[in-house]
C-alpha cells in the first residue's frame, strides 16, 4: 500500500516509503542467528514472514474490528485463533493486525513460523532474545538444560512493553500443545493462524472462521492486483471461476500482471480456465506465483493443500488422501452426505475408515460440514481441482467408477412412478455433471466406467424430468450427450436413451422446433443402430409424435407414427406392458374427435387399472387423455368427474404446482367453463396461469395459452352477468 507514512525507527532499523509494486525487506537479527540444534534463528520477528501482501486488504470488516477492538481495549491473557481452508488469506488478515497493533497501537509486535518444530523452536527463542532474554540463558535453552518454552513465556510475562504475538501457520497444533508453546500472559495477546479447526487443540481461545471474499471484493482483488487488465465485471467472472479463494486470486493477479511479451486480459484468463480440458487450470494458476519467491509449497495451487494431507498421513490417516481424491470426481457444490455412506474402495479406503478420514478432512479445513438438511460437506472447487490433477493415474478409473456407484445408491429406481416423497434431486445435478467431467478429463477411465456414470446420469434425467424440472433435465441431458458421444459414441444405447430425453424436456420447455430436430436425429440413429421394429426406435416415434401433435400443429404425421408405435410394442411387448400403454395413452389424445372408436378409452382404462392399477401415473394420463376425448366428442358430463378424479390424483402424486397437475386443472377449466360453470372456470384458471407463469416461466408457451384462455373464461363470465336479468 501506499501513501503517507510516519514512523519512527529504532535501533539500526529505517523507515522507507514506497509507491508502486515495491518490496523493500530489511532484515533484523536478535539473538544468535547461528546454526544450532534446534535450527537457524529467524532473520526477524519483527516483521511479518509473509509471501505478496495484498495491495489493500479487501473484506474482513468485521472480523477485523473485533480484533483491533480487542486490542484497543488492552485485553490479556487471550487467545485468538484464525483458522480455515488454505489460501483462504489468514495470513494477511494476522499481517494487517499486526501492522495496526505496531504502527497505530503502540504495540511491540512478534512474528513466528510454526509450520514445523524447528521453526517455531528458533522464532520463540528469537521473541525471548528480543524480551531480553541473555545469552547463557538461551544456550541453556537450545541444549536442554532450560526448559524452552518456559523461558520464552518469563520474558514475554515481564516485558516492559505489551506485545501482540503472531504464530502463523500453526497447522499441526500437537507441535504447540507437546512443547507448552501457546500460553496467555497480562502483557500480550496472541494471535494463531491455522488450517486447524478442531476445538480440542484450542481450549479457552477465541475461534474466527476465515473463508472465501464475497464476490465484489474478490474481483477488487484481482483490479487491484492487475487495474489495467480488464472490467470488474469481468474480474467478478474469474473470481467466480476461481470460488473467490484469496490465494488463487492472487495468482490469477500476479500472472496478468506480470507478463511481458504477450499480456492477457482478464477476459482472456476467463476463458482459457474455463477450456477445462484443453487448459491445466491449476497450472495456470501457479504460473502466477512470485518470480524468485522460490516456489514455496504454501503459496501455489498445485501443492498447499498437499501439506496438510502429508500431516494426515503422518497421523496415521492416509485414507484421508483416499477421500479427497474422491470428493474431487464430484463438485463444490453441498454433497448430501448420504452419498458417502456406503463408501467402500477396497484396501485405500475401507469402509470402516470412511469416518475417521473425513472427520481429519474437517479438521484440517479441507472440506466444511453444512447442517442442512440435507446435511452436506462442501469441498472448494480449485482444491478439488489441485487434487484431481495430482492424483495417481492408476487409481483414476478406481474412484471414478466408485463414486458413480455411489451416486447410483442415492438416485431413485425409475422403473417405479416418482413420488413425491423422493429426495430432492437438483442437490446431485451438479455432481453428475462434475463426475462426467472429470471422467472425460482422466484419459485412464475406461468404457465400462463411462457408461456406468452415463446411466447415472440418465437416472437423474429421468427424475428430473418426472419431477417437473424440465431445465435442469435438460442441461444433465445435453451435459451427457457431449461427454458421452465423445467418450463413447452418439448411438451407444444410454447415449440415444439420454438424447430421447434431451428431446422431452425440450418439448416441455416450449422449445418445440429443437425437439423436433432432436428426435428426429435420435430416431434416425436408433433405426440404424436397433432396426425399425426396436422398442428403442418405438420409443423415439412415441417422443416425436407429442412434439408433433401439440406443438407444431402436424397431427396427421403425430397419428401415423402413434399408430406405428402402437403395433410395434404391442407385437414385441405384449398390449399391458407400461411401453405400449404409454404409446396407447398419447394415440388416444391424437385421436380424440368424432372418429374415435368409442370402446378404445374404456379398453385403454380397464388395461391400465389391471397392469399398473388404479391411482398410477400411467392410469392417470389414461385417464386424462380419455377425458380429453370425452370433451372433444361432446361428452363434458362424462368428462367432468373423471377430470376432477385426475386433477385430485396428479395432486396427489406430484404436487399442487406440477406441470402434469396444472395440466389436469386447464382441462377441468375448459369442461367447467364448457357446462356453463364458468365462476369455477375462471378460479381454476387463475390457479393455472399464476402457477404456470411461476413454474415455467411467463413467456412459456403453455403459460401464454392460460393467459388468452383465462381471459376469455372472464369475458364470457362478466357476458354471463350482464345477461342475467
């Protein structure tokens, strides 16, 4: 930062002032600085060991003027402990304290390395030489004869100046407790970084959670490290990319503003993270580590988590790795812990270890638990990335093909009706998406493995899709499609099911004139690939008659390829099978008018109510599309409480505000509306066009319709009033 500056220095020290990307570090030495058992003595204490400070500290308000506060209000004997997730900037919140306590608070500052035991031995010997301490009393300290950590603590006790101590990096906390370490004193307060959250190791401090910066400090980050690269906006987009982590901002920073003969643009930086395949993301990352920082582990994307996995695995926790390595085939989005219930990967990660290996993840900020519910952990998705990148290419196919068994337990059988006691299903969209990803991106993972995910997939479309989430259908759909058609081919078997039910949730988007160019070249490829008679190849005439019917107006092409669908089925199947029923059920609504056999509805019913039974989904649409031919054959007191019958079972089955309900509830508008019930019309009208504007969409075709029919049911009714005497 710069700007005016009024300090005064002490000793040898000096003053500098600087503007611009300066670092000017001067080294103090206190003490013996010589090699000795217990390591070399740090340059300073009096600075901060830090790697690039940020050019302003960006957010942290809050936590920030709790601390100063604590420190203005001269409190003792205290302990303040900033953990979370690597890389989330602990270090440069305790810098920006530490300049505040020396600079405004008259406070002598200590700084100490605790990454490791000779570290934190040397910097605490340091601080009790600045405190005073004299040179026999450290020898007898270094060789054994003292006790340490009680000579450091004498002297910070009887300083003549209230100190602010900082123990950074103090990820293993067993090196702090085995050695009386951390302490409280009357004359100082202390301040410890950690990527440990566990509460034990912390007994009487007072715990801060650092995480990630909200989106618009994060892009002020990524201009202030690079102002002349581009927009906020498009800052606030990597930021995004990048889950708003300081550390993978800063770097994202120091490489836009460090190259020299071809600079990017923060919109060119957007764009080759998001090349996820083509471009090393975590590569790129680090490529924006300091020149001459010497590469420190802790400042780059590729290797800091791995130091607290490396301390894991000392722990006697290697499943650890194991765990992560699995987490990172899903996404960073909240994962239902149900998923890793039944987690079981052989002899890298039984079972019986699932537990205490995610419970090492939790404490070592890795990943976060999330009440709920559901109850989840949530994993950040640049540490997923640096984790998948380093995972052995030997174990790829191994845990991929795990978490896709994994994925299949939580996902609903959809060859039983969807209910609406179901798990929500959008929580597990993103993860299939990431696990196709990442299957796509490591090479390793074989065909077998790939279609296991693929029919994961589908489930999850097929849920979806029955659940009335017709968007979220469709982008698991398309998702699928590519990845699949790449991995596998565009005619493999769980490619074309997908591709069928990218073309329903299409038709059910409104998006008419794609899903007939998407079933149109389903059905071509399943004619090739299965044969004219197959039931796939019936089943795609099943999905393009619907598009054709209702809503591109060919009904003669819709019948012809019911009909044809029908005989096929009905030949392969047998006439009750749910296939053949189904294509029974849309013939019946393509047909309805004065040409329809009069016999063909009840038949459809009596097969549904003996197949599937009475209050089934199948039996349901039957039930609808018969009322519908009723009403079209003039019919509508026949018609009327068989609707209400549908209305009140597809609010059963799926909810008041389903599509399929909605549906049900126009058809009993327009039979009410038709015997002159027109008050009852019109309210049931309003239902269906508030709930579809709200459900699909208001410039969804079907919510457009309800519209124009709402109005007219309310012409006609206030026609209706006039008229009455």
């Amino acid at each position: 930062m710069s700007g005016p500056t009024d300090g005064r220095a002490k000793d040898n020290g000096r003053v500098y002032q600087s503007s611009g990307d300066q670092y000017i570090t001067e080294h103090h030495h206190h003490g013996d600085a010589r090699t000795t058992a217990s390591g070399m003595a740090p340059d300073s204490v009096r600075r901060p060991a830090t790697g690039r400070p940020p050019v302003v500290l960006r957010d942290r308000l809050e936590l920030m003027a709790r601390l100063r506060t604590a420190l203005e209000d001269g409190r003792s004997h205290q302990v303040y402990v900033l953990h979370g997730l690597g890389g989330c900037g602990k270090t440069a919140v305790a810098a920006e304290i530490f300049r505040s306590a020396t600079v405004e608070g008259g406070r002598i500052g200590l700084w100490v390395n605790a990454s490791d035991l000779t570290s934190l031995r040397a910097g605490m010997l340091a601080v009790a030489a600045d405190r005073g301490a004299g040179e026999g009393e450290l020898t007898a300290a270094r060789s054994g004869v003292r006790a340490a950590a009680d000579l450091v603590w004498d002297r910070l006790d009887r300083s003549d100046q209230p100190w602010l101590l900082v123990i950074d990096n103090a990820d293993d906390p067993g090196v702090l407790r085995d050695g009386s370490w951390l302490r409280t004193s009357p004359r100082g307060t202390t301040l410890v970084t950690t990527r440990q959250l566990a509460a034990r190791w912390w007994p009487g401090a007072e715990m801060h959670h650092v995480g990630v910066l909200p989106r618009e400090d994060a892009a002020r980050v990524l201009c202030d490290l690079a102002p002349e690269s581009g927009t906020v906006e498009e800052a606030a987009e990597i930021a995004d990319r990048l889950g708003r982590l300081p550390l993978a901002l800063t770097l994202a920073g120091g490489y836009l503003s460090h190259q020299v003969i071809s600079p990017w643009s923060m919109a060119e930086y957007g764009r080759a993270l998001d090349r996820g395949l083509e471009v090393d993301a975590i590569e790129l990352l680090d490529q924006g580590a300091e020149y001459g920082s010497g590469h420190d582990s802790r400042h780059l994307a590729s290797s800091t988590w791995e130091l607290s996995l490396d301390a894991l695995r000392t722990h006697g926790l290697p499943e650890a790795t194991t765990l992560i390595q699995l987490l990172s085939c899903w996404s960073h989005d909240p994962l239902p812990l149900d998923l890793l219930g039944g987690t079981d990967i052989g002899a890298v990660l039984p079972r019986a270890r699932v537990e205490m290996a995610l419970r090492g993840l939790l404490d070592h900020s890795l990943t976060r638990l999330l009440p709920g519910p559901p109850r989840c952990v949530r994993t950040h998705g640049v540490l997923l990335d640096s984790i998948a990148r380093g995972t052995p290419a030997d174990r790829r196919d191994l845990l991929v093909s795990a978490a896709a068994e994994l994925q299949g337990t939580v996902l609903p059988d959809v060859t039983r009706p969807w209910a609406r006691e179901d798990p929500p299903l959008a929580l597990y969209a993103p993860h299939i998406r990431a696990l196709l990803r990442r299957a796509a991106q490591w090479t390793e993972v074989g065909p077998a493995t790939v279609t296991r995910v693929l029919d994961c997939a589908l489930r999850l479309v097929v849920a979806l899709h029955r659940a009335g989430d017709y968007a979220s259908a469709l982008s698991v759909a398309q998702d699928a499609v590519a990845r699949g058609s790449r991995l596998l081919d565009a005619s493999h078997p769980v490619v074309i099911a997908i591709r069928q039910r990218a073309g329903r949730a299409l038709y059910r988007l409104g998006r008419y004139e794609e899903a007939e160019t998407a079933h149109r070249s389903t059905l071509a490829d399943c004619t090739a690939a299965f044969g004219a008679d197959s039931v796939e190849t019936l089943e795609s005439c099943v999905a393009l008659s619907l598009v054709l019917a209702w809503g591109l107006d060919q009904k003669p092409e819709a019948v012809s390829l019911s009909l044809r669908a029908v005989e096929g089925l009905s030949a392969a199947l047998g006439a009750a099978h749910p296939s053949t029923l189904i294509a029974r059920t849309y013939l019946l609504e393509f047909m309805a008018g004065p040409m329809l056999d009069p016999v063909t509805g009840p038949e459809l019913l009596t097969d549904c109510q003996r197949a599937v039974g009475s209050g089934h989904p199948i039996t349901l649409a039957a039930e609808f599309n018969y009322g519908f031919a009723l009403i079209a054959t003039g019919h509508q007191r026949r018609a009327l409480p068989l609707v209400r019958g549908v209305v009140a079972g597809f609010t059963r089955v799926y909810g008041p505000d389903h599509p399929k309900t909605l549906a049900a509830r126009s058809l009993l508008s327009r039979v009410l509306g038709e015997l002159g019930l027109l008050e009852e019309a019109v309210a049931q009208a309003e239902l269906v066009a508030d709930a579809r504007a709200s459900v699909l969409g208001p410039e969804h075709p079907w919510t457009l319709w309800s519209l124009k029919r709402l109005a007219e049911l309310r012409r006609a009714a206030a026609q209706d009033l006039d008229d009455k005497p």
